[in-house]
C-alpha cells in the first residue's frame, strides 16, 4: 500500500470526547512509528448538529495533548477539502457511478412505511433491514416518482445471500451472514452523504492505509467493504479499538462520569497526564517497566498486537497517580509556575475575573473566598445549603435537573446562552429567575451569592459545571443521578 497513512475523523456536534483523543493517539502513534502521515478530517455531514466552535475546540484539544496532524482543515494539504461539507460534488459524483452501475438505488419510502416495515418484521423476530421494495421498481417507474416530485434517499445494493468475512488486525477474521446487514443509506433526502459513503470515498482519495476506530463500527464493516468492491478499490486495514469503560463495565459515558478532555483540562490534569493515561489504556506496560513515558516513548512501545480486546476501565485514580508523578518529577518550580498560569490565570482570563470581582471586594485579601470555586475540582456541598425560603430541596433537584438538560443542549457555551437556558427553565417552572438561580449559584460556586453566576459559569466551561450540577443532583438524592 506504500506510505503508511491513518487518520481521526472526529465529528464537530459537541465536546471533545476522550475517546476522541483515544483514538487519535492509536492512529497518531502507528502513523509516527511507520514513518508515515497522520491526518485529521472533520466529518460534519450532520449539518443540524455540526458547529464550527466544536470543530475550533476538538482541534484546540487534540493540539493541546500534544498529536499534531500532518493533513487538516487547518494546515491543508494534497487531498482536501478536509471537511466533509465541503466535499459535497465529490460525493454526489460517486454516489450517480454507484446508481449508475447497478450497485445503489433510489428508495422513495415514506417514514411512516419504514415503520410499519420495521414493526411487521420485530413481529415476526426478523433482524430489522431494509426489505428491498424500491429496488424493484423499474427505470421507468423511478423516473415516474422522480418527475412527481417525490423525495427520495440513495441507498446501497447489499446481496441477498453470502458472507462477509471482515479481517480485523487484532481480533482476526469476523464473520457477517449478508441478510443481517442493512441496504444503508448512502445519500440523504438533502443531497447529504451519510458517514458510510463520506467514509468510504474520502478514505480512499486520502490514500488511508490502516483504520483505527472504536469498535461500535463493527458492524458497518461489512457494508463499508462492499462499498469498497463496487468502486473497485482497494480497502484499508481494519482495527476496532475496544470502547473505554467506567469501573462497572458500562460504556464510558458523560451520563456517568466526566468525558470531556475539556473537563480533564479545567480539572488541572497536565496533557502529558492525560496521553500517558490514554496510552497505558492501549498499550498496558510490561512489568517493570516504568508507566511515565512522554509521547516519544509512547510512540516507541506502541504495538497493535498489545492493544486489549476487551474494554480497558477509565480508571480515574490512577490518572490522578500520573498527573501527580508528572507534577512531581518532571516540573521544576519555573515549570510548574508556567503550568499554573496557562491552566487557571492566563492575561485574558485574570483580566475577565478582575472585572467580575472588583465590584465585590474590600480588600485584596477578599478574593481567595470569592474565587476559590473558579480554581477547584468538586464543590463540598449539603443537601441543607439548598434550602431557601423560595425553593426547598426537592423544588431545588427539580430545578438543577431542568437546567442540566438545557445547559447540555446549548451549541454554544456563553454568559448569554447560558442565561437563556435558566430563563427557560424558570418560566417552565413558573418561577422567577432569581429563585432558579438560587440553587445554581449553591451548585456552582458553592455558595448562595457570588460574582455574576452566568459569566463564572462561561469561564469554568460546561463540562465542570456539568460535573457540578451532578454532583449537586447526588448530594440532593443521596444516590448517583441515574444515566
């Protein structure tokens, strides 16, 4: 195949996952070891949900862990565009050869037909697939539905009988039976590509030698690879990484436990921390071997065949034993200055804290209770500290769970956007703002007034004031928030 080239593929509809980063440093570290190119590509075709403030933050996040791309949107390079949405002639020109030549077709079914088929078939314990309906039609019935105005999605011809035999560098051959595997949709009503054919096309214009990726696209495997052999391509090597996991074995999830690198990054882990971290998840250390290596070292070590099948656990506490050993042993006092103030007291973000605090201060000496919550992890909260004459402590959790599920859906992490989700969710609760605030100030800064709540909450960022609010939400149940 040549030159080695591997890629990460995040898509810009929210927080940098560490998954994300996970990902990136397997397919970083073999690119580096092979002497080849690692190249970062923004799959957005999910325009609804994608943002450029996400794209801005992944690739602020993923340079801040140290894995630089040789490709991207930012640097470019010889085989761009390197958004998908961007690359939309592209697709289409693929997508009319596949129609073209028998091996995609045009479904005019109604979602409400898509139903009743999917329904008839959990009935009758059939796996849910598309059965097939308007790749029957003729050219001359196609042409009459396109001419009425129809809407209609491109999907791709999956044979009826045969399987597929998907070679897994590490886990080996995986077989699939061809009539559990869905006739995808390729192009959306929109003229959007969907991620199987983006996927496909721009792996194979970007010259991508191995696929490193989460083990959730198993499954699309088989209709990737098929994908593959209707253009007459060669695929690249396929590895799928096991999904990180929370110490009960379920899926690494926000809904559980922080996930955001932002959120690591706000907490005060040193990037080198997190990698090394990520890095001991793919690749365990050999006894006695030392586990605190830099990315060199990891580059070094890293080896397919010693990356766990099974789900590596998102050990948090053993994160913390890094972050400290590097604090420790590879800080000397002027680093360590350094450290402290690109984490927490950078010019600008000094300058946005003096404005807040001046208003409220006496003396200087005044600032290290009004501010300690903007340099801490987790607030010490008591379900008592909710209570106020306004909202007791049930009307508080009521109030903290609305506003934790607005937060979430903001696009953009503002003051302002921020103060629109809790006036929202005071008028839902027939509610004055202040008496919503209330508990949030508390849930925040851990205390009923403070420096501006909507300001404070912008500079901690959402993935800390995520991790607040659930934490305020235990202490209000006296149980984890259930995911």
């Amino acid at each position: 195949m040549g030159n080695v080239r591997t890629r990460v593929a995040p898509s810009p509809t929210g927080d940098p996952h560490v998954g994300t980063a996970y990902v990136a440093l397997v397919n970083y570290c073999f690119a580096r070891q092979c002497g080849g190119e690692f190249i970062l590509r923004i799959e957005d075709t999910d325009q609804a949900r994608s943002t450029a403030e996400s794209e801005r933050i992944i690739l602020q996040t993923l340079r801040w862990c140290g894995l630089d791309w040789d490709e991207g949107p930012d640097v470019g390079g010889p085989h761009g565009p390197y958004r998908q949405s961007e690359r939309s002639e592209i697709y289409r020109e693929y997508a009319a050869k596949l129609l073209a030549s028998g091996d995609a077709f045009k479904c005019f079914c109604t979602p409400a037909r898509l139903d009743e088929m999917r329904v008839a078939q959990r009935a009758a314990g059939q796996p849910s697939r598309y059965d097939g309906l308007c790749r029957t039609y003729s050219a001359q019935e196609v042409a009459r539905r396109e001419a009425a105005g129809e809407s209609y999605v491109i999907r791709m011809v999956v044979p009826d009988e045969g399987t597929c035999v998907v070679e897994d560098l590490r886990r080996g051959p995986i077989e699939f039976d061809y009539k559990s595997v869905d006739m995808q949709v390729l192009v959306k009503s929109d003229g959007m590509p969907t991620y199987h054919l983006a996927n496909v096309v721009d792996d194979h214009l970007m010259k991508i030698t191995h696929v490193f990726r989460g083990e959730e696209w198993v499954s699309s495997a088989p209709k990737h690879l098929l994908l593959y052999r209707y253009f007459g391509w060669e695929p690249p090597k396929l590895m799928h990484l096991p999904l990180l996991r929370n110490p009960d074995k379920s899926k690494l999830s926000k809904r559980k436990n922080p996930t955001g690198i932002l959120f690591y990054r706000a907490m005060g882990y040193l990037p080198e921390a997190l990698v090394n971290f990520l890095a001991l998840l793919a690749n365990a250390a050999h006894e006695g071997e030392d586990e605190l290596m830099d990315l060199a070292a990891i580059v070094r070590r890293f080896r397919v065949e010693h990356v766990p099948i099974g789900g590596p656990v998102f050990d948090v506490p053993k994160l913390d034993w890094l972050n400290a050993r590097y604090i420790r042993e590879r800080l000397d006092p002027e680093t360590f200055v350094e450290r402290v103030r690109e984490w927490g007291a950078s010019p600008d973000r000094l300058a946005r804290i003096a404005t807040l605090a001046a208003p409220r201060i006496e003396r200087l000496s005044d600032l290290g209770s009004l501010l300690a919550f903007l340099f801490a992890g987790r607030i010490a909260l008591r379900a008592a500290d909710f209570a106020g004459k306004k909202m007791n402590e049930e009307q508080a959790r009521q109030a903290l769970t609305l506003a934790l599920t607005e937060l979430d859906a903001l696009p953009v992490w503002n003051a302002f956007g921020i103060q629109s989700a809790i006036e929202r969710v005071a008028s839902s609760l027939d509610r004055k703002v202040r008496d919503v605030a209330r508990p949030l100030y508390v849930a925040i800064t851990g205390s009923p007034t403070s420096i501006p709540l909507y300001d404070s909450m912008e500079l901690l960022g959402r993935d800390l004031c995520r991790e607040r609010l659930r934490n305020a939400l235990d202490v209000l149940s006296n149980q984890p928030v259930p995911a």
